[in-house]
C-alpha cells in the first residue's frame, strides 16, 4: 500500500492482442507491475467494453509458463510427444545460428524459407511478411487460423463488398439473419464494440434470426432459432432466393441495373456477349432495341429478363439466367437437405424480403440514400464445407438481389472506403471498378485483392494458391503439398520455418498429418509458450507478448466498426519484457542486418507501409523499430501525429463520412450475380491441373450457386451416425490462450465451452448422461477423442458441437493440458484434397462421427 | 533496375544494369531482363497477354506505371531507375 502511494501509479494506452480485434486498453501500472487492464471509453471501437481475454490479458504476462529466454533442442528426434530436450543458450548464438541458416537458404533458393503466423500475432506477421518478400520467398501460412479462417468468405468480401470481411450495419438494420456466426457475441471482428452496437440494435428492435445447428453463445441472442443440418446453408438460401424472386417477385430493379451485372448479357457459352471494338460486356437496351456497352452514355433502359439476338447469337441477361436457374430449388426442395420445414424457409424469405423494403429511401447528412434493413450474415460455419464457395455466393445473393449492400440498413463491407484523415487525406483507399465494370477492392491486407484473379501459373508455391488464385485466405492444401511437393510440381521443398505463435498441430486437421509435414524443416519460433507446435522446433525465442512490445499496426480494415468514427490506436509497451523476451519485429530487424538483406527490406518497407518523401527509409543506414513505427504514423497522420503523440493520448479518431460507409451509392462499380469469371477461371485451373496430372475436382467453378452434400453416402454410413461441429467461444481465441488460468476458470464455468453438445434425445438413445464421458470416433480419420457430454435441447439432434481448441497435450502448459480442458476437433478432420473446397481451398469442417459412452468413466 | 520479393530464386539478386536506346518502353526493358535471367522471369512479372500481373509493383523513378507499354521517362527526363515488386501474393492469409 505504502509502495503503491509513494511510488509510480499510471494508466497506459495500448491495444489488445488477444484476438484479431484490436480493441482500446487502459492499462494500470504500479510500481512497474500491471495490475489492472480496462477497457479504454474513449476508443470508437471498442468504446470502453472489453471481453474476458482481453481483461485476463495480465494472466499471459506473468504466466510462469511463458519463455523467457532463446532455447535450443537437444533431440534430434521430432514427434508430437517427443521431448525436444530444450536447453538454454544465449541471444547471440540463437541469432547466428538463425542468421547463418537464412543465408545458407537465400543463397540456394530464397523459396524454401515458410513463414507461420496467428491471429494473435496479427500485428507482427504483417511486418514478418515484409521480411519474407524481402527474402524472396512467397510462402506464408497463416496457421493458427487454418481451420477457423473464413476463407472463401473472404473472396467474396472482395468481389460484393471490397472488403476483408463484412458486419450488419448496426445502427439501421432491422432483420439480422445470421448463420452461424459469432457476430455481435463476443467473437468475429471489433468483438466488443460489435456487440455493444448489436445489442442496442436489439434494444431499438432489430429482429434477429440465428439458423445454425447449435444454440450457441451468438444464437442464444436471437429473436428465433432455426437449427438446421451442417453444410446445408446454401440450400435454405438458395430455397430463399427461389421465393423471393418466383413467389413474391421481391427484387430491386434499380440495383441490379446499375450496380450489378445483372444486365449483362450472357451468351450460350455462358459468357458475356462483348462489344467487338473494345470487347466490354454488352447489356440490352429495350427502348433502342438492341446491345450496347455496358458503360454507353446513351442507355435508356436495361433489359432484366427475356432472351436477344445479337450478332447471330442468343443471349440473356444474367439475371434472367439466375432466375431460371433458381426455378427448381423451391423450400419443398430444401427442407429435406436441411431439416427445416418448406414452410418456415417460406416464412423467413418473406420476412426478409418485406423488411427489405425495396424502394425506400433515408436522407443521411443531407444525402438521399437507399434503406435496405436486412443483412445475411455468415462466417466459418456456414462456409467451413466442401461446398464452401457455392453457399456463399448463394448467401451473398441473398442481399444483392434485395439491394441491401453497402448501403444504410444492410450488409456492410468493414471499412471499404477511407478517404483518410481530414489534416492529411491518409490512409486512402475508394473501391475501384475494372475493365468489365465489376467491384475491386482498393485496400487488401494481403494484396492484392482476390479479384481480379492471377493469372493460374501452376504450382510455384507451397500452398497451391498460384494455382487456384480464389483462395485469398489460409490454404487448405499446404500441409498436402509440403510434405509431398514432387507431387504437386513443386520444384524445391520447404527447409526452413519462421514460426510466429501458430500452433498449427493443433489448428489446422489431423496434427499427425500436418507433423509430418513440418519434421524435417529447421523450425525458429517466435514463442510466448512452449506449445504443441513448438515440439518441432530447432530454435525458440522469447517473443514478447502484446502488452511488452510496440506495434506498427494496432489497427486493420477490419478492426474498425464499420459506422461510427475511425479509430487508430497505439499499441505500446506497458512494461519492460520480462526475462530475456524480446519483440519480434526488433528480432527481424537484427537478422535482417545479419543476414545482409537491409536494401531489400528497407525497399518493402518503404512500398508497402507507403513511406515516402521524408519518411522514407534510407537503405544506407539501419532503423530502430520506433523509428519505424514513428515514421509509420507520421506518413499517415502528418508530423504531429508521430509515435510521441499516440504513446501519450493512446488514439486518434475522427468521424466517417455517410459516402465512406455507404458507399455504394456513390460508386460505378457493379456485383456479380453471374460470376463469369470464375467460369472462365475453372477452365484455366482444370486445364493447369491436366497439364500437371493432378488429380483436382473443378466443378464448383461456377457463375451460378447450387448445393452439394459435404460427404458422399458412406462416409456417413458404418455407424457413424452424427456429424461433429466446430464452433468458437468469447473466452479463448483458437489454441493461443488456453493456458490462461482466468480463461480456464470461466470456460470451467461454462457449460460448453470445454464438453461436447449434444441432443437430449440423442444422448439418451445412446445411453449417454450428462457429465458422462463419451469417445467420438471420427468417419474420416478414424482417431477416437474423449470428452464430457453436456446434454441439451439446443442442437440438432444429428449433431455434436465441439468448442475452441482445447485438449493440449504440451508437458510445458500446464493449465491446458489438464484432462478435460476441452477436445481438439482437428483429430477428428482428415488432410487431403478430398476434404477442400478447391475453389477457396477451404477445408470441411463437418465431420461424420459415431459417438459412444465411454466404458472408462472417471471419478468426478 | 531493381527486382524486390518474389524474384531471387530468378534473378538471383536485386540489381540489374542495362543501356536501352532513347524512348524506349518498359516492356523493351523488361524484354532486356528476360534476355538475361530467362523466360521464367516474364512468367513471374507478366500475364501471358503481356500485362502486369496483378502483385506485381512496377516504378519508373517514383512514378508507378500501370502498363509495361509505358515509356521510361519522367516527363521529359529519361528515367535511371526501375524498380519491380513481387508482392508475395500467396503469403498468410
């Protein structure tokens, strides 16, 4: 006490790390140690609201399991349970060791170097892939997030709304339908913030509709909920679109001529009917009587429906095309793919498409502007399938054909637009449109953007996504072609990991797989704890955790609300790294000088972080990492807004513009309801895939949604009778916090976080208890897991759903690794190409189980 | 010329010095590269209609030029540097 008063008492500004959020800390510090973390009120994003992470934040700073100092393996043997016989050395022999392997392999062929990173790592891979490109290697895995990433969901944020991702417009929605996601509950993008703003949607009586197997924490929330079978959301959205466009005949005209493709005209071949001067699609003008380029200044009129001779060839508008092609998928249709009665699909697509209220205006600021309060919205759940693509567009349609995209009321791409800060006009992006007309995003975290595509170039990197240039997030294919690159054509294999907090065993398929993949690569982590990934390391350094180290980017495209204020913030030291911990990006930096690579990345730098003028980085001579990040700040918000400022004042905000948020209304570029190009994509990868004999099923490179099943009729059959899901909790974020004792203690509390879900009835059939021990054996692998039964009403009765990403078995966590601390779901998921969606590579994250009493039941 | 990211497996280095005729074109200057690093680098930097591909940053001097069909000058002033980005499109995620 006497210390606290004499002595130092400060609160700090900084920024969360515990999940990809980004969310506003007020951090209290006495006498050097932290003993309180808080929510900062004056943040936009957060606005004061913190989740349970983020509060037990101070719990992974002095963890005791935490790495202090560099170790070196003393077995040559790598397994996942297989001591590596860590011991102690000191920085200079773990950076030259590092150093003298990096030069070994940029001298022999840079492609060789992986870079892994997380979502906790979200601040520090960004300028690990700096580092990387510098090198000269192009292979990155975003690891921690394999199995949890929304990867196709993430092209089509690209190609409909010119963003990373997308939220429901909080403050005009008034029909949210929500499949699957986390949105609003305490996971998903700006989680607090997000669910403040939802929950006061609820309050000013936005209805709410979760379709989604389980009653999770997000369903729970909701007006009504309909469970419905895994995998089979494309389907209830395709039944949907079917009512709203042949049985209410509800879609706006107005936004589908002007902004989207469905006036263009589409040939028999199933391509646009182009104009032969400047080959731009052609549209119908019905008053005229004939084609013109879609851009004319003369159009009059566009034509919707009906079929034209052009040319000597016939051809629709595409949205005559998708109305045809939804004729068949009626809710008769989709109730047994889904369980849900035709009558309730009928129900809910008419409760969208009235509260659409196609037609309707609202003056904002002064500027008349469509009001479409309906938004879909999705994430893993509903795309995590082998029919991963196809059910999104269909979802994605769902908003386009009503008109509810980017403007008041509905879907919301995350911050498409910046026209920047007032005082220095940066940072700027504005959606752009290409030679067809079409959306481009203008801001990518990993540019480019998704759309337009690469060209396909075979396999020249390690996660196939030069040759299926649609998988804009984490690849499901990389572990597949890492152990095996001859396979896929791969001219040179993977030496060397740079190993940034991933726990990619245990977040990505069957870690028996991926471990083989990773054995024989000299492995450097990057490493809070000595987790399961970190089994296979050669070298580990202390990395220092969020609240130790200082950040060029506490704030992404996504991190924001996606109405409100923008809202950048610091993320800065609270106090000094404990132990020998240092921050990764200074770690960087020092090799980049030893390895002899400072112009190069300088250069990266410089492009990518848009520093210019005088702050650009001069190749001639090394920088701190604050220099750097000063010089990040000043670039952006002019010189007196520099790293001195934000350390003291922690943000700076400032109010988006109606034209930034909604920005559609202001823009030229159009959404595809008929996505030609990736028709005509297929065609390259299938021809690629010919030509490289590899054995990949392009069928789903389709203009046109429609659903298939996720496993064929035997996978299902043999017993295994229920299908398992995945799902997240607001208390842990992937594998990275379970050994977080605040974070095991509320997960204890909680009924699901840490045992498995299942039906009732289900359960009783089986003769399974609540708390009773159960073993789940899965179709595809064949691994068996344990785990607790929590019995319940609120899940299909075909499911199990399994929460976050317990189990650990890692000797050095040693509050994760307690028995039933949660089941690890990837022992369950198979790695193979038969498991992707190979448009976005995503994997299939239902898996066929048989679930059984175990016959070992522990003394509680 | 300056080659940065995805390219060292090709050019095995960053800088590559020429001499091209007045009025040159970029493509005439990629053209020069290629002749000496081999068809894969236009492989890495072009599509196969002969556009830059869509991770690929190419500067003229401080000016990014958006079609290898441009010319390398400033203004009126011939341009001494060239400087060509790989992004490492197929990094994370």
């Amino acid at each position: 006490m006497g210390a606290s008063v004499a002595g130092e008492d400060r609160w700090i500004p900084s920024t969360c790390g515990g999940c990809y959020s980004c969310c506003s800390l007020l951090v209290h510090r006495v006498n050097g140690t932290v003993v309180k973390i808080e929510g900062n009120p004056e943040s936009a994003t957060n606005r004061g609201r913190l989740c349970a992470r983020g509060i037990s934040g101070i719990m992974t700073l002095y963890n005791p399991n935490r790495v202090n100092v560099p170790l070196k393996r003393t077995n040559p043997r790598k397994g996942l349970d297989l001591d590596p016989g860590w011991v102690e050395i000191t920085w200079e022999e773990a950076l030259e060791t590092v150093a003298a392997r990096l030069k070994k392999i940029r001298q022999e062929d840079p492609r060789k170097l992986l870079l892994t990173g997380t979502v906790t790592t979200q601040d520090e891979v960004p300028f690990a892939r700096l580092f990387a490109m510098a090198f000269g290697t192009p292979n990155g895995w975003n690891s921690g997030a394999g199995n949890h990433c929304g990867t196709a969901e993430h092209l089509l944020g690209a190609v409909y709304h010119a963003s990373w991702s997308k939220q429901p417009d909080p403050d005009h929605c008034r029909y949210l339908l929500n499949f699957g996601s986390s949105v609003g509950a305490g996971s998903y993008y700006c989680v607090t913030g997000m669910a403040q703003r939802i929950a006061d949607a609820r309050l000013r009586g936005m209805r709410q509709v979760a379709i989604d197997p389980f009653l999770s924490i997000s369903a729970e929330k909701a007006d009504e909920w309909i469970p419905i079978r895994p995998g089979t959301d494309g389907a209830f959205a395709l039944a949907m679109l079917h009512v709203l466009l042949h049985e209410l005949g509800i879609y706006d005209r107005d936004y589908l001529e002007h902004h989207t493709n469905g006036p263009y005209l589409i040939g028999e071949d199933g391509l646009y009917l182009r104009d032969e001067q400047e080959q731009l699609p052609l549209i119908w003008d019905p008053i005229d009587g004939r084609a013109k380029p879609f851009s004319a200044p003369d159009i009059k009129a566009f034509a919707l429906e009906g079929e034209y001779a052009v040319n000597g060839s016939k051809a629709k508008p595409a949205f005559s095309l998708l109305k045809e092609h939804l004729r068949p998928f009626t809710p008769e249709w989709a109730a047994p793919i889904t369980s849900v009665p035709a009558g309730t699909i009928r129900r809910i697509a008419g409760e969208f498409g009235r509260e659409a209220r196609v037609g309707s205006t609202i003056v904002l600021d002064g500027k008349v502007l469509p009001y479409r309060p309906v938004a879909v919205m999705y994430f893993k759940g509903a795309q995590g399938h082998k029919n991963a693509l196809l059910s999104c567009i269909a979802l994605e349609l769902l908003c386009e054909v009503v008109g509810a995209s980017n403007v008041p009321g509905a879907l919301l791409g995350m911050n498409a637009c910046s026209l920047g800060y007032p005082e220095t006009g940066n940072p700027k992006w504005v959606p752009k449109t290409d030679r067809d007309g079409l959306l481009v995003a203008a801001h990518w975290p990993t540019p480019p953007a998704p759309y337009p595509p690469r060209e396909v170039k075979g396999a020249e990197t390690i996660d196939l996504k030069g040759m299926i240039p649609t998988c804009p997030g984490s690849s499901g294919a990389l572990p597949l072609v890492m152990a095996d690159p001859e396979r896929f054509k791969v001219p040179y294999k993977i030496e060397m990991n740079l190993h940034l907090g991933s726990n990619y065993v245990m977040t990505f398929a069957n870690p028996e797989q991926v471990a083989e993949a990773f054995k024989d690569v000299f492995q450097v982590s990057f490493s809070l704890y000595l987790d399961e990934s970190t089994y296979f390391s050669d070298i580990v350094l202390p990395a220092a955790s969020y609240l130790e180290r200082l950040s060029h980017m506490a704030d992404w495209m996504a991190s924001n609300a996606p109405v409100g204020e923008w809202c950048y913030h610091v993320r800065q030291p609270v106090t000094e790294p404990i132990g020998e911990r240092r921050a990764t990006c200074e770690v960087l930096l020092d090799l980049a000088e030893r390895v002899g690579m400072r112009q190069e990345l300088h250069a990266c730098v410089n492009l990518m972080l848009q520093l210019k003028g005088p702050f650009a980085l001069d190749p001639g001579r090394p920088y701190s990492w604050e220099e750097i990040v000063d010089r990040r700040y000043k670039a952006l918000f002019g010189e007196a807004h520099g790293l001195e400022w934000f350390k003291e004042h922690g943000i700076l905000k400032w109010p988006k513009k109606v034209e930034e948020v909604y920005w559609k209304p202001f823009s030229s570029a159009r959404a595809p309801i008929y996505l030609e190009w990736l028709k005509r994509l297929g065609e390259e990868v299938q021809a690629m895939a010919q030509k490289l004999d590899l054995p990949l099923d392009t069928s789903a490179f389709l203009p046109l949604p429609e659903w298939r099943p996720c496993h064929p009729e035997q996978e299902t059959a043999n017993g295994h009778d229920l299908t398992a899901i995945y799902y997240k909790v607001p208390m842990q974020t992937f594998s990275g916090t379970y050994d977080n004792p605040w974070l095991d203690e509320a997960c204890s509390i909680d009924r699901f976080a840490y045992h498995v879900a299942i039906h009732a009835e289900t359960a009783r059939r089986k003769g399974i208890q609540d708390g009773d021990w159960i073993e789940i054996t899965s179709a595809s692998t064949g691994a068996t897991v344990r785990g607790r039964a929590a019995l319940t009403e609120g899940i299909h009765p075909e499911v199990i759903a399994i929460a976050g990403c317990g189990g650990h078995w890692s000797k050095f966590l040693t509050v994760a690794n307690r028995e039933g601390r949660g089941v690890c779901f990837e022992w369950l998921m198979p790695v193979g190409l038969g498991n992707l969606d190979i448009p976005s590579l995503t994997q299939d994250q239902c898996v066929p189980v048989r679930v059984a009493r175990s016959t070992s039941q522990p003394q509680a | 010329m300056h080659f940065y990211g995805h390219t060292r497996d090709v050019t095995g280095g960053t800088d590559f010095v020429t001499e091209l005729p007045e009025r040159s074109t970029v493509r005439d200057l990629l053209d020069r590269a290629v002749a000496h690093y081999g068809e894969k680098l236009r492989e890495r930097l072009l599509t196969r209609s002969g556009a830059l591909e869509a991770n690929v940053q190419l500067f003229v001097g401080e000016r990014q030029v958006l079609s290898p069909d441009e010319p390398l000058r400033d203004g009126l002033e011939a341009v001494g540097e060239v400087t060509i980005f790989v992004v490492s499109a197929t990094a994370g995620g």
